[in-house]
C-alpha cells in the first residue's frame, strides 16, 4: 500500500447505519444519506440495507444514487437548477426541493407532472452556530431557504404555488446537537407552523451529530415523534457526517524532518496535503486527529509544560498555509515512517483536488472481516485528464 491512502472501515460505518436505522424504527423517520460529504459507492451497497436513499446537491450525485443505489429514495436539492438538467433529473429523482418560489413555479409543474414529490427550502431565520457563519444558512444575506416574509408574498401573488408543495425542507445545522435541532424546531413551528398542515413531509436536513458518543438521541426523537403526530408527517432527516464519522484514515509518509526552530519546533513534510486531501482543515478550519500523537493548541505553545517531540506538520505543495497542525508525539520521528490521520472519510474523498500536481491518494476499503481492498487508485492521468 502506497501512501498517501484513504482507509474506509465498513465495520464502524456499519456501526453507525446501525444507531441511525435504531432512529428510523423508533420514530418512523427516513434517514438519507448526503451523498456530498461521502459518495465513496464501493459501500453504498451497505448503506443502502439500512438507510432509505440518498439525497444529491445536483445532477451528478442523483446519477451516482440512481446507479449505486438503485431501488432507494433519491431526493435533489439545489440552491438554482439548470433548465437542461431536469428532465433527466425527472426521470431519476423522486423528491426535488426547491430554494426559491421562483425556482418552484419554473420547475414545479414539471416535476410534478413526472411524478415526483415537490419541497421547497424554508429559512428560520433561526441561528443556532456561533462564529462559523461560513456554515450557516440563517446568517444574514443568507441565499439558502425562504424567509416566511418572501413565502407569504409569493402564495400572496399564487395562491396555486401552495398546491404545488408536498413538503417543506430546512437544512441550518452543522455537527450539532439536538438541542439546537428543537431550537430551530421551535423556530420552524413558530413561522410555518399553520402551513405544516397542508404538507405530506418535513425534511430535517442534515448537520444532525447523530453518532457521535454525546449525542441526544432521544431528544432528537421526541422532535420527530412531535412532528409526525402533531401535523402528520413523515420526517427525513438527510445527514452525511453522521453516515462516516470516524470511518476513515489518511496514511501518509514522512518526506522530510527540518531542524527544529528556537522553541525546539521541526517542520514535517508528509506526502499528503492539507490544501489537496484534506481541505477542510484549512476551509474550516480545523485541526485533524493524528493517532498516537496529541494536538497542540497555540496557547500551550506559548506557554509549554513539556515541548518534546512538538512537530509542525505540513504538505509538499508551495502554499505556505499547507500546515495540517502541531502535534505532539511521544517518540522521536523518522523519515518514512507512516502516520495516520482520523475521522478521514467525510468531506476528505469528495474534496481532493490535484493542485500542484499532486497525486491523488488511493482508496482502500476495509471489511468487516478485516480483509482490506484497494477501491481506487489514481495516477499521472488523472492529474491530466481534468485539464
Ligand atoms: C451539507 C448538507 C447536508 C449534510 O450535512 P452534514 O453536515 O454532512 O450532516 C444535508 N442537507 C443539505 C441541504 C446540505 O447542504
């Protein structure tokens, strides 16, 4: 196995399926995958045992669904669709939700006609993540979702856009909590409330930390049980993270070892990438777990207890910003020996890019008999072949 890799474990992914199928026959809810934070489609055949489809930003998603997972919900969302992609999205798609009422009186009929299930993105206007507006969807000037004013205005100007809505989406969190779910419940309920009769269905959206070690669960079932029994709906809940958390590695190889710096600190080159394979480190930002190895924060560089063993740990690429963090080892490192970074497998694959001329990292899948398979591997080609 060459570093850099991906190592996808099916056992813990199952693990997860297995808390959130629990959701799904509690409450009745449908539980979708989000195919953007992880489309890896050598397991979809697992996640498709046990949740009830995907959802897809677009086109090319909803193709991935409809081949992998045939036989499975396939839902779409997206902020503004091309007039060319919805036939086929017609054909291969049973739920679409739209951003805008000008969206849903382009496309609504149309979708209808074909058969499918029509949604329409509400906005709360409820901000329950603090200092992390890149990810939130009620900041101000928000272009996701319709505020209840601009809902009002439009079915004040068509009444007949209301008959076109089977269901109502909201998607505002990100790795939270139930807490701040029946928050913004609260939120929902309070401006739409009088509308949730007439629908069939509400969507959750994702952002839902579902199998994470401190979660809520029964919180977040008593918010579903109140929706389905109060309006009589089905609920979805469509998270992505919670599918993969803490199903994944990143193995990479150390290049290089500078001299350490006056505070006793070594710059690392490693053959991965924060800016190519792990993007989100800089994007978030955020510093991954690294086995075997403890994070250091900067305050505690500043005033160190013990600094042995701190290494900086960077990429390859001429961004100066490729930093993946500080860590602190307990051994002395060495060139080619091999590291492994965790929680890898979601918003990782679906993120790469080849900037610089970077390889990408290949894809292993690790059964659930511990038998381990090389899914992808990329070369030279692929670099070329995008440009
Ligand atoms: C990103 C996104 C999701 C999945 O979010 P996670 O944080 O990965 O759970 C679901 N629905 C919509 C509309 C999204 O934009």
């Amino acid at each position: 196995m060459h570093t850099p890799y991906f190592l996808i474990d099916k056992a813990h992914i199952e693990h997860n399926l297995k808390v959130l199928r629990k959701v799904m026959d509690d409450t009745g809810c449908k539980i979708l995958l989000a195919q953007k934070c992880f489309s890896c489609y050598g397991v979809y055949p697992l996640v498709s045992q046990y949740l009830s489809g995907a959802t897809s930003s677009g086109l090319f998603e909803a193709r991935l669904c409809h081949e992998e997972m045939p036989d499975r919900e396939n839902h779409i969302f997206s902020p503004a669709f091309r007039e060319e992609d919805i036939e086929e999205i017609c054909q291969i798609c049973d739920h679409i939700v739209f951003n805008t009422p000008v969206q849903l009186l382009r496309f609504g009929q149309k979708a209808k006609d074909a058969g499918l299930e029509v949604g329409l993105r509400i906005n709360p206007e409820c901000s329950t993540q603090v200092g992390h507006s890149i990810y939130d969807p009620c900041a101000p000037g928000s272009r996701l979702g319709t505020t209840l004013k601009v809902f009002e205005e439009s079915i004040g100007n068509n009444p007949s856009l209301l008959s076109l809505i089977d269901g109502l989406h909201f998607h505002t969190l990100c790795e939270q909590n139930s807490d701040d779910l029946k928050t913004t419940l609260d939120a929902v309920v309070a401006r739409f409330g009088k509308y949730l009769h007439h629908m069939k269905w509400i969507n959750f959206g994702g952002g839902h930390h579902i199998t994470r070690s401190d979660y809520d669960i029964s919180l977040l079932e008593s918010c579903i049980i109140e929706m389905r029994d109060k309006y009589s709906l089905q609920v979805y809940l469509e998270p992505g993270e919670a599918i993969a958390l803490n199903a994944g590695y990143l193995c990479a190889s150390i290049l290089e070892i500078q001299p350490a710096d006056e505070q006793g600190i070594s710059n690392v080159i490693l053959d991965t990438s924060a800016a190519c394979h792990m993007p989100d480190v800089i994007e978030m930002p955020y510093t991954p777990p690294l086995q075997h190895s403890r994070i250091i924060s900067s305050d505690e560089l500043h005033n160190p207890t013990n600094s042995n063993y701190i290494y900086r740990l960077g990429g390859p690429t001429c961004l100066s910003g490729d930093i993946i963090g500080l860590y602190q080892f307990d051994h002395e490192l060495c060139v080619g020996e091999e590291i492994l970074f965790e929680d890898m497998a979601i918003y990782s694959m679906v993120k790469t890019n080849t900037f610089n001329g970077m390889p990408l990292p290949d894809i292993y899948i690790k059964d659930s008999s511990h038998d381990i398979h090389l899914w992808k591997s990329f070369t030279y080609h692929d670099f070329k072949h995008r440009i």
